[in-house]
C-alpha cells in the first residue's frame, strides 16, 4: 500500500498518529543534536542558561527536568565541550553557579539554526496558520497533560 492510498483503520487513530509523528520527529531531532555533539538534557541546559543566565545545579536540573543526582553529568559533559563553566556565586562563595561560555552561545544558536529548518521540512505541508494552529493545539495539550502529573 501507498502512502497515498487508503490507511488502514490503526493509522487513522489520534494516538497513533501522535506517536508515530513524535518518533519520526524524535529521531530527526536526536541526529540533528548527535551531529552537534549533544544530548537532549545538554542542549536543554544550554537553552535554559542561554535565556535564565547562571544557575545553581539544583536549579538549573529542575528547569531541565533531569534528576539533580544525573545533572553534574550533563554539567560536566557540556564543561568537557567547552560549552559551560562553574563559577563560584558571588554571592555564597561555598555555592557553585553554572553558565554557558561564550562557544556554547554559538553551539545553541548553531543547533536553534539548524532546528528550525528541520522543523520547517517536517511541517512542509502545512502553511503558516495550519503550523500555528497545529502548535497552539499541541501546546494546550501538553499544558493540559503537565497539569494532571502536577496534581498526582
């Protein structure tokens, strides 16, 4: 069968659409981070950073997502790339602040770059409203869903 010949009924579901799109889109988005040398939890860091300036690890691992015990891995891997640093915060010198250098400024503008276009080619049948409209349905759904785990 075709790919523009009559689905069968499984793929016509929501749920399956929904996940086979997220891999598909999953896996173009791990190769594109995988050609910039970087995990997912890595460039999260880097555009949390980037946008919030230096954070403390604990921080910096809740805005992340990633469990604080696994976030001196992230943290020491972006350092090993030269993408972010440890300084003591200035103002509690027993503390540690983590901040992007400058390379990585231009390692998360590089992989944002690179993104976009990725993006624009999986959404290339869509015009602009369709791909505003797509995004502000997902987005309500995912509110929606963080919501739910909040309360559990």
């Amino acid at each position: 069968m075709t790919h523009t010949g009559k689905r069968p009924r499984y793929e016509q579901g929501t749920g399956f659409l929904l996940s086979r799109l997220g891999a598909l889109a999953e896996r173009s988005w791990s190769a594109l981070l995988a050609r910039h040398g970087l995990t997912q939890a890595q460039y999260s860091a880097l555009v949390v950073l980037g946008e919030s300036g230096p954070l403390g690890q604990g921080r910096l691992a809740e805005l992340i997502a990633v469990d604080p015990r696994n976030v001196v891995a992230v943290i020491d891997g972006l350092a090993a790339l030269g993408l972010a640093e440890r300084r003591p915060d200035p103002s509690d010198g027993r503390r540690r602040q983590v901040l992007m250098t400058s390379r990585g400024t231009k390692v998360s503008n590089a992989v944002a770059s690179d993104a976009r276009a990725v993006q624009d080619d999986f959404l290339g049948p869509l015009d602009k409203g369709e791909r505003a409209d797509l995004n502000r349905i997902l987005q309500r759904l995912y509110d929606d869903q963080v919501a739910r785990d909040e309360r559990t």
